[in-house]
C-alpha cells in the first residue's frame, strides 16, 4: 500500500479508532502479535506451561496445564425423504471466561493459547470470539460475535496467527494465539464492569463425520491459566472484581483467581446478514452445573483440585484518546514527510 493512500484513507475514519488503525499501518507494514506501536494491553491471564511448583513428593515439579475442549463442527440438515443436505452452521461446545478491567477504550486484539487434544497437528482455520455481559436462565448475552480467520495480522484485519510456544503438555503441544479484531467491529466495554469472552474452533466436517469418535476430526481445547502470576491489569473495585488469592499451595505459593469460574457451554452458530460468518448469529447456553475445578497432575499437586480455574488469555487496546492523537499526528506527519521525499 503507498503512503499516499494511506494519507488519504485517514480522511475517511471519523472515529479516533479508525484513524488510528490507519495510522498505525503508515507506522509499519509489517505483521506483529500484538501490534507494536499501537496496542495497550488490558487484562492478562498467562497461560501455565513450565511453572515450577513443589509436588506432593516434596521436590520441584515443572507443570505445563490442560486444555478444556473448545470446539464447533459443521451442522447439517435435510438427507431424508429425498431432501438434500445442507450445511447450516457449526455446532459443539464452548469455554467461557470472565475479565473486568479500569480502561474505557475498546478491545481490539485478543491473544489466547490452546493445545489439539487428539494428536499433535494443526488445522484451525477459524475462530469463534464473542463477548457478552450476563446470563439469564443459562442463557449468555452475547453483546459482539465474530469469525476470525487464520492468515497474517494487520490493524482491524479479522486474521489469527498461530505458532506453538511450547513442546508438550498432558494434552501435546501449546499453541499461541493472536487475533485482530474487524476494523469498526471491536469490542466497545465500560470499565470495572464484567464481561464475558468465549473463544471457539470453527472445523469442517463431512455430513457423515462424528467429531467426538473420529480420530481425523480436529478437537481443540482452551489452556488453563497459570494461576502463580498475579494480574495487575484487571480491576480491583471488590472482592469478586479483582485478581485475589483464594489460597496458598505449599509451601507458600498463591493462588490467584480473578471474578467468577470459566463455564462451558452448548454452543450454535448461524450465518449472519447476507450469509456471511464474519458477523454470525449465536446462541449459547451454559452448561456448567459444577465448580470447574484445575486438574491435579496437569496443573499441579493435589490440592490444586479445591480451586477454581482460569482460562489464559490477554486482551489488547489502543492508547487514550490523548496518546492516540499524538500517535496519529506524529504518523501522518511522518508519511506525509517520507511522501515528499519520494516526490
């Protein structure tokens, strides 16, 4: 892309997000998760692989964490009485976690970490990513839902990139994974308020396929949190909104938890407006009647059973609107400067 479009597309954003991405993309072309330059990160719970802990042998143990299965596969309808089939969507189910942070600005980029519970392989080509705030009845508000899918990253591209951070766990190796939210599509929050954020694999099947039996069928799971490290971004305002220790492994390591406990969920995604998945319509229903508890092995001694878990993930904003107003000016200023350099 030339500078000189690129100068010319920030006259066309009225919002300072809009601009900003644009200007963002003048500062640099090149990919990065997050975005260098532009992004602010906001809450963060850091996934558990290799956190040294005292096992119940009493000797240092290194523990890598598991994965919850976070998975939709392609749904059908007709094949009976000479109908023929149709794809209608993606069905199966679906982690859900919770965050609250102090900032007001939207999120715009979503880094989470994940393993491929039946084999070591990649294949995810979409996600699901949907915000909510509630449920009633056992049903989610979703507030935004949105397909991303797997190619390089760029400001507001709806792209995910992943690469495996780690070689192995109880469930095989650990995927990072970083995603740009659509350009006009982030999450606008409040701040201090809690909100939900469920992340999903969208796979392919045939109509014939049984996700839960076939071995070839891709079935990703979400990472759990290493719990040993404090967050520091996410709100503080009581005794539910707040990173807290809520006990002590021996000899004297913290447990930290933040707001309420990660739930599954049955999940159902349907095209949206003209067909499209980039915007698709959800419904998911949470089915978690129990604690979900860490498991013992996996993330640590055997009292680690007795806590609730945390799913890992971070969540990426862009600067305050002051900041961002010097980022956008010293940008432009500088394409514009480079622009006529090249004249």
């Amino acid at each position: 892309m030339k500078l000189q479009s690129l100068g010319s597309l920030v006259g066309k954003f009225s919002s300072p997000l809009g601009a900003l991405l644009v200007a963002a993309a003048i500062v640099s072309h090149s990919s990065a998760d997050p975005i260098m330059g532009r992004d602010v990160i906001k809450f963060s719970q850091l996934p558990m692989l290799n956190t040294t802990l005292t096992s119940d042998s009493g000797f240092p143990q290194a523990y890598h964490g598991h994965d919850d299965l976070s998975t939709a596969w392609s749904t059908y309808s007709g094949g009976t009485a000479g109908q023929p089939l149709q794809f209608t969507g993606f069905g199966g189910t679906i982690m859900t976690d919770d965050f609250a942070d102090p900032l007001s600005t939207p999120v715009v980029h979503v880094k989470w970490w994940g393993s491929y519970l039946n084999g070591p392989r990649e294949g995810v080509q979409k996600f699901l990513i949907s915000f909510g705030d509630g449920i009633e009845h056992g049903e989610i508000h979703l507030d935004l839902n949105q397909v991303v899918v797997k190619g390089a990253i760029s400001p507001g591209s709806g792209t995910f990139t992943e690469k495996q951070v780690f070689p192995n766990s109880i469930d095989g190796p650990i995927y990072e994974y970083n995603a740009e939210l659509y350009l006009g599509k982030e999450f606008e929050q409040r701040p201090n308020k809690q909100f939900s954020l469920s992340i999903a694999a969208l796979v392919d099947i045939g109509p014939n396929q049984n996700p839960l039996t076939d071995p070839s069928v891709v079935r990703w799971g979400w990472h759990t949190r290493d719990y040993t490290v404090h967050d520091a971004y996410a709100s503080s305002v009581n005794s539910v909104l707040s990173d807290r220790v809520v006990g002590v492994l021996a000899p004297s390591t913290n447990v930290w938890h933040f707001g309420d406990d990660t739930s599954p969920g049955d999940l159902t995604v349907q095209p949206g407006m003209n067909g499209s998945f980039i915007m698709p319509f959800v419904r998911l229903r949470a089915t978690g009647v129990s604690l979900q508890r860490y498991q013992p092995t996996a993330d640590g001694p055997l009292a680690i059973a007795q806590f609730a878990r945390d799913l890992s993930f971070e969540l990426y904003t862009v600067p305050e609107p002051a900041s961002f107003c010097l980022l956008a000016f010293g940008s432009v200023s500088v394409a514009g400067l480079l622009g006529r350099r090249r004249s």
